[in-house]
C-alpha cells in the first residue's frame, strides 16, 4: 500500500502550474475591505441536493449480490434520503439567514426564481429549501396545523437542460476524455497513481482506467453510506488515495473549455440579470436558486476564479451576490460559500480584482467574458468536438 501514497505538496504545486488560478480556502476577510458599505441588489445561489442514494451507473462499477430493492427501501435509487432532506431544509435556513431582507418573509412570487435540474433528489431538495425558506406568516398559513406552504420551481426540459451538461452536451465528454488521455500535465497528476487502478479493477470486478472512474466508485461508497452500509474494507484500505483521485478529477474544471460547457449558460444568466438591475430593472427577483449537484456548484466557482479542488459537499452553497456601495454608487460582485449545508459561510477573494470581497462589475464581467455561452450557442458548441 505505500507505493499509493502520494505527496500532496507535490500535486498542490503541480495543480497550481498547470490549472492556473487555483485558491486556497480561506475565512479571512481581505485587507482592510469590508462588505458594511454595500447593499445586496440580487443574489444568484446554487446548492448541491441532499444526501442520496446510489444510482445505476454507480453500481455497475462495483460487482456484489447487495439486494438493491431492499437496501434502498422506501427511498429508491438516486433519490434523497430522510438526512438528504433534512440538509436541504438546513440550506433553506440558510438562505433565509443570509438573504433575510433581501426578500420578502411573505412568499412573493415577483422575490424569487427557483430552477432544478430534472433529477427526483434536486426537485425535493429544492422542496426542502422553500419549506424553511418561507414558513407561511399569517397572511399566507392555509392549514392552521401545517407549517408549511407550496412554492414552486421550474425545471428546463432534460434534453437541452446546460445543468446537467455532461449527459446533454457530447463536447464536455470529448474535451474530458482529451485531457485525460493526451494532456501531459494531467497525465503527470495521474502517473503515481496507477497501481491504484489495477488494484481497484481487481477488487471491484470492472476495469478502472481513469479518475472518472475511481470518482464513480468513491460516490458509491457515500451513497451506500448513505443508508448504513460500510465500504468493503479493500475500499477503506485506500480511501485517502480514492479521495485524492477524486480531487484531481474535480481540477479539470480549471481548464477553460471545459469551465464554458460546463456553467457558460448559468454565468450568462448571473450576467444578464446583473446588467438589467445596474441598468435601472428592478422588475427581475432578487434571488435566483438552483437546486443542482456538486458540479454546479464547482463549475460557477471555477468560473468566477475562487475554486480550490474538492468536491463540494451534500447541501455546500455557492452564491454570486450583486452589491452596490452606498457612497459611491458602484456596483461589484461577492463570492460567498458555505461548504457546509446551512453554513457557515465564508466571503472567498476574487483574484484580480482591486478590491477582492466587491470585485468591481466591469471588471468582474472582464474576468470572466470567456467563460460565457447563451443558451442559443450551448447547442452549437456542445456539437463541437475539436
């Protein structure tokens, strides 16, 4: 087992080469900069669904006579569990602690715009947020012994859905498997690794050839976990290597062809609205939520340069808030994260902005016009495999 053993200072160093921007957690505001002069405009949030369990693709990795109907039993595959619930409404706590103000405590439909991707466990994610989000008040409570009430959500049609790009956009899939097998940096990441596939394809009955997989794999055993079942002890033997590798999978999200595939939609939206609301439109809501994965929300970090490799917990948050400052009228962006389901938070310093915490908003949009796509150019790129 030693000879898996990697150097982490190593692979930080060659990450940094090779991906570029790449940020180191931090919780510390920057400088002397503070956010107390600015006022929140619109908020644009994307969170990653509950705990869940597994779906087919992760099980026909790992070869084992688990009667899937009962240890599922009553969630069913790739759906959310009581806990995966109980994290999302944590989320919607959240974002009322956070955006408390910003919008209304009354369910006002001109306050809000909530999308989901097309998957059972985001939709009841996101059902799960908007309960704590907005407990009816008084004017709004329909079941005196309910304390609930229904808000809705919109889901864009699955085949043309940019949210869930690597099942509709065949370009992202190319432009993966083309760092995987030609890139040399990446090939630099994978090299110590490679008893660790032969290992894990012995162990699991399937051929494990790239990080996706061992990826795959490492999802597995958190779903299984999911619904009390421990890891094989072969797994556990090598989880710190599984989680390594599933790192160095999430740094392909620095590469910037990738990055416009993978959230050039979302950022586009951000964008849109942010000029309409600098431009005078207050007619738009205020706070945009999506219920999504842990793509998402790396993809939109990544975008916006405040990404360190990881892969973003069940219930992480991610927001883009447009501010303006009192005094002088200008407007800026604030990256804010919450790595936990309800927090805490933590403001993330954009590189190359003069003032980090309240990136100036051209110079935002500067920073990030490559990573842009329409939806009406998403079809078109995601056909494009050069």
């Amino acid at each position: 087992m030693g000879s898996f053993v990697l150097l982490g200072a190593l692979v930080a160093a060659v990450v940094v080469g090779v991906w570029g921007r790449v940020v180191e957690p931090t919780n510390d505001v920057v400088g002397e900069h503070n956010l107390d002069d600015t006022e929140l405009v619109k908020a644009f949030a994307v969170f990653r669904h509950g705990d869940r369990t597994a779906d087919q693709e992760e099980l026909e990795l790992y070869s084992n006579n688990l009667n899937y109907n009962d240890v599922f039993f009553p969630y069913g595959m790739k759906a959310l569990t009581n806990k995966g619930k109980q994290r999302a409404y944590s989320v919607g706590e959240y974002l009322r602690n956070r955006y408390d103000g910003l919008i209304s405590k009354l369910y006002l439909p001109e306050d809000i715009a909530v999308r989901t991707t097309p998957y059972v466990r985001t939709q009841m994610s996101a059902l799960a947020a908007l309960a704590a989000l907005y407990p009816p008040m008084p004017e709004q409570k329909w079941n005196p012994t309910l304390d609930w009430q229904p808000i809705p959500y919109n889901t864009v049609e699955s085949s043309v859905d940019d949210l869930i790009y690597w099942s509709t956009c065949p370009r992202h899939g190319w432009l993966k498997n083309q760092i995987y097998e030609s890139n040399p940096e990446m090939m630099t990441l994978i090299k110590p690794h490679e008893e660790l596939f032969s290992y894990m394809s012995e162990h699991s009955g399937n051929n494990i050839t790239i990080p996706e997989h061992i990826f795959t794999l490492d999802n597995l055993f958190q779903t299984l976990g999911n619904v009390e079942i421990t890891p094989p002890q072969w797994a556990i033997d090598v989880m710190p290597q599984i989680k390594e590798m599933t790192k160095i999978k999430y740094t392909l999200l620095y590469k910037i062809k990738l990055i416009v595939v993978s959230t050039g939609v979302l950022l586009n939206e951000v964008l849109e609205v942010s000029e309409a609301a600098v431009s005078g439109n207050t007619e738009q809501p205020k706070l945009w939520l999506y219920s999504a994965h842990e793509n998402n929300v790396a993809a939109l970090m990544s975008a916006a340069g405040v990404f360190e490799a990881h892969q973003p917990s069940y219930g992480s948050t991610f927001s883009l808030e447009l501010r303006r400052h009192r005094t002088t009228g200008e407007y800026g962006f604030t990256a804010v994260y919450a790595r936990n389901a309800g927090g805490p938070e933590e403001i993330l310093p954009i590189p190359e902005c003069e003032n980090p915490i309240f990136c100036n908003y051209a110079t935002f949009v500067d920073l990030t016009k490559d990573s842009v796509l329409s939806r009406e150019d998403y079809q078109t790129q995601c056909r494009i495999m050069e």
